[in-house]
C-alpha cells in the first residue's frame, strides 16, 4: 500500500444522501486526522475548500488500536469497509475492519468549514465528522448535563419554548422546528469543568462534527472565554411591605424525619444528599426574606412532629427572621399523591384568619394537587387578603387516548385536566373571598403550563392579572425544558389586589443552572424552578375593598 496510490473520496463514500452510497464496500481513503478518540477511532478529513458542500468530506475511522498512535495533524491512507455505525436513527459513515494503512504526512494543516446556525437536518448531515467553525455568537441554553460535559448550544438568543409565546398548534410546532435549527448539541473537552448557566457567550469556537452514538454532536476543540451573564442579587423587600412567594422545592421528603428512611420515593438518597438539599433550601429561603411561602413538592406525610412540613417550618427559623408558621389543614396526608402543596408564613408579620380550605373535588383525584387556601391578615395594617397554592397536573405519563392525549398542538397531555382544575378552582376560591369579606385574592403556584396556554388563558379570563407580566413584561422564564425557556410558575391576582402589588417578578436563580455541580452562590439551583416573588404594600386599602 503507498500514499500515491488511487483512493475514493471522501464525498463519494459519504454521498449526499442520509447513509452512504457505498456502504458495504471495500475501498481506500486518504485523509488528515483531525480528532482522535483513543480506544475508539478517529476523524478523517480531505483538504477542504472552507465551504459547506451537499456531501462531507469527512468520516470516522473505527479502529481501537489504530487508535492508539495516530494523532492529529497526520495525513493518512487507509483501507477499510464502509459501514453506518449509532444506535439511533441517526448513523454515523464510518471505516472499519482497517486491513491497512499508511503515513503520508506527518504535518498536515488542519482543514476546516464555516459553519453557521440556524441549520437544518440536511446541511448538519452535509457537516458529519468535519471539522468546522462558527465564526458567529452562540450562547448556551441547556446545562442540564453539564456536569457529564454536554450542553446545547444555541443562535439569536435564548430558545423559548413553542408555547410560551406562539398560540397552540400550527405555530407553535413552526416555532418548535425553527428552535431545533437554531440549536445545536454540544460536547465539552475532556479537561472543561466549568459550571456555565443559560446565556452564556461563545465567539469563534471551532470544533468537530462528531458522533456520540445516539446523534450528531459538535465538539469544540478548545473553549475560548465566556461571555458571563450577570447574577442578580435579590432586593431586600420594603420595611413597610409583605413579600410573598411561590417556590417548587423539588422533592422535598426529610424520611423518617429522625435521619433515616432514605431513599425516599421522589427525592433525596441519602442523608447526606438531604442535608445538602437543607443547605441549598435554607441559603435560598434567607436570601429571599419573605413572609409567606407557598411551596410546591412539599412531601405528603402530614404535619406531625417528624413530618417534611416540620423540618422546612425550623429550616425556615434557621434561615433568620423569627417565628414561622406552616398552615395544616389536615392532621394526615392531604389526597392520594405524594407529594403536596403548602403555605408557611412569617408570625411576626401575618395572621392567619378562619380556617384553611382544601379543594378535592373530582378535577383533582389522581391528578392535579389538591389546592390550599388560607386568609391573611398583615398585622401592622390589619388588611386581609387570600392566597392560594396550586400544583396542576403535570405533562407526564400521557395517556395513549381520550381528551387528555396529547393532541399534537405544543400544549402537551393532560392539558384538560389542567384547564377543569382552573374551571373547578377560581368559583371556589372567590366563594371563600367573599365569606371572608376580602375581595383581594392571589393565586400562586407551578401550573405545568406554558404562557400561551389554555390552562392560563383560563386563569385570565376570570378576571385574574398575570402579576410578574403585568408588572416586569416580558419575556418570562421560570423552568428549562429541553432547551427552550418558559414559564410555569405563576402569581394570579384579583384587580383588588393588583392596587396593593409594588413589585412581582421571576428570580432565575435555579432553572439556568447546572446541577451536580459546584457553583458560585449558595442560593442557586435549590430545585429545577425559579421562585416567582411578589411584595405587596397594605398601608393604603383598596378602594375596591
């Protein structure tokens, strides 16, 4: 075997179609090793002319020995089968059962392609194994592996979730599609380690497109500097004003509560996970400084002494500020799920007024969280107000039929069971507003619903204002989804207590974070959603009132 003899291309081998034209076949190949993958292969590229073609003039070589003593910048010749290797849908054009090979150069310049997003699935399957550059602003916009050095990249800013700000359907999978061109998988270099949030900046980055064996990946060869996003520090609220806040605790479940009883069902381990999880909670709850948290993922295990409610009622006193409260509306677990919503509040602040109702009428069996009202009154005012927490049903475990399916419009299952909850809810609560002589009214909670959605178009066709839209505008985000940022996590008021409403806005300490990882802040990434916060001032009534 010698360099000068004939070789395939490249591009003929891998052709223009989704598998190789050749595949099967054996035949020689001649090209520069641009990224080695030891006990794996590596990537074998022709000079390219530095602009994109329909065909890529790369493809990976599988040989795990061979593996061992090439390195980048050598030009070789090799003679293999053609194969398409992964798992998935998604092959990879591969050599492999190398019979032969030789070196011929061992200073060969790397050769690279401009590259640019957005990018269909036809030109990224045009760019398989080369190696690429993106001259133009990426940003990250999903950290959620960060910690196993994967992360998606993305172009124009952050990725919004379809429905969040396009109506449900037609548009929304448009904007779906358009946001899977935008985006692009990435896998960090082995020595990377960096604990990057969501926005984070990225010019000039060179890498390759690779294959994991599951789908296409770009993997950047270095990682020039970052553009940091700034971390916002929360404002204390006002001496004079109440701060409310809804907050998703993640799977808060304490065991036992006598330091075992781990694992437990949905969150922590072992103890040592709990105990951190405690940490996490406590320095975000005292950066906050609220005065009444209605908390979501609350374990379901009454309010008894060793109780989930107990252990974040004496996290809550730990974290400084005095006497705390939690609202128990039963002695035992609050429906069938395991997990509940709950409502603490701060003695020296706020009273609570009349009895604490639950809402478990049939909207509510075996699917949304039953919701918690309770009347407040704030002590140095005496004014009164009534807050509610809400956890709707979720978008998992669709059924394959029915009404609750999902219906292919961007909205997701169990869509009607989230909207029946609203319909069963918002004449309930009012009903207690006015036996309770307070027409000021505020809904909080995770609605597992995006912005553009039926179950908050409902919400807002009773009447009630969207706090953080009206008051901070948009866009909006409290939870990442594959990528693309929206929000479930809302506060709903009355137009009585909107006069009373200073400040409501989505502190995005959690959500664009990585987690498993050690970060720059105690208060980040206590749970998966941000806190939405609201501080309200009762010093002059409503004339509504």
């Amino acid at each position: 075997m010698r360099c000068q003899d004939d070789s395939t291309s490249i591009r003929e081998v891998q052709g223009e179609d989704w598998y190789s034209p050749l595949q099967g076949e054996r035949l020689s190949i001649r090209g520069i090793v641009t990224r080695v993958e030891s006990g794996h292969g590596f990537y074998l590229e022709e000079p390219s002319p530095g602009t994109a073609s329909r065909s890529s003039s790369a493809m990976f070589v599988s040989d795990e020995a061979l593996s061992t003593t090439v390195s980048a910048g050598q030009e070789l010749r090799i003679s293999g089968q053609v194969t398409e290797s992964g798992k998935a849908r998604d092959k990879m054009t591969s050599l492999s059962d190398i019979s032969a090979h030789e070196l011929c150069n061992e200073h060969a310049k790397l050769p690279f392609t401009q590259a640019a997003l957005p990018m269909n699935a036809r030109d990224r399957e045009a760019l398989e194994g080369m190696r690429v550059n993106f001259a133009q602003p990426l940003a990250i916009s999903d950290v959620y592996n960060l910690h196993k050095g994967e992360l998606t990249l993305s172009s124009g800013g952050m990725l919004r979730v379809p429905t969040e700000i396009r109506d449900p359907g037609a548009e929304a999978m448009e904007q779906g599609e358009e946001n899977q061109r935008r985006s692009l998988k990435a896998i960090l270099p082995p020595d990377e380690e960096s604990a990057w949030p969501v926005g984070t900046g990225f010019q000039n980055l060179t890498g390759l497109m690779g294959h994991d064996g599951t789908g296409q990946r770009f993997m950047p060869s270095t990682m020039p500097v970052p553009s940091l996003p700034a971390t916002r520090i929360i404002a204390s609220p006002a001496t004079d004003h109440i701060r409310v806040v809804s907050i998703n605790l993640l799977n808060f479940f304490n065991g036992d509560g006598l330091g075992g009883g781990f694992p437990t069902v949905r969150g922590a381990r072992t103890p040592s996970e709990f105990q951190a999880q405690k940490s996490r909670i406590q320095a975000t709850l005292g950066a906050i400084q609220a005065d009444l948290f209605g908390v979501q993922e609350l374990e379901n295990d009454g309010f008894g002494p060793n109780s989930a409610a107990q252990e974040l009622r004496e996290i809550l006193e730990e974290a400084g500020g005095g006497r705390w409260s939690f609202i128990s509306p039963s002695k035992n677990r609050i429906g069938g799920d395991v997990i509940t919503v709950g409502i603490f509040y701060r003695e020296s602040s706020l009273e609570a007024i009349g009895s604490a109702h639950l809402l478990g009428s049939s909207e509510f069996q075996g699917l949304s969280r039953y919701p918690l009202a309770q009347v407040f009154r704030d002590k140095r005012t005496g004014e009164d107000f009534l807050v509610v927490v809400n956890h709707l049903k979720s978008k998992y475990g669709c059924p394959e039929t029915g009404k609750n399916s999902d219906q292919q419009d961007g909205q997701g299952c169990w869509n009607q069971a989230r909207v029946a909850a609203v319909q069963a809810q918002v004449p309930w609560i009012e009903e207690i507003a006015a036996q309770s002589g307070t027409r000021r009214i505020l809904i909080l909670g995770d609605m597992n619903a995006w912005r553009q959605e039926d179950p908050i178009r409902q919400f807002e066709a009773y009447g009630l204002i969207d706090l953080v839209e009206k008051l901070s505008g948009l866009p909006q985000h409290s939870f990442l989804y594959w990528g693309q940022s929206g929000t479930l996590d809302y506060a709903f008021a009355s137009p009585a207590l909107l006069a009373n409403t200073r400040r409501a806005e989505i502190w995005n300490i959690n959500a664009d974070w990585p987690a498993k990882m050690a970060l720059p802040q105690p208060w980040l990434r206590m749970s998966d959603h941000d806190p939405v916060i609201v501080d309200f001032d009762f010093s002059q009534s409503s004339a509504s009132d």
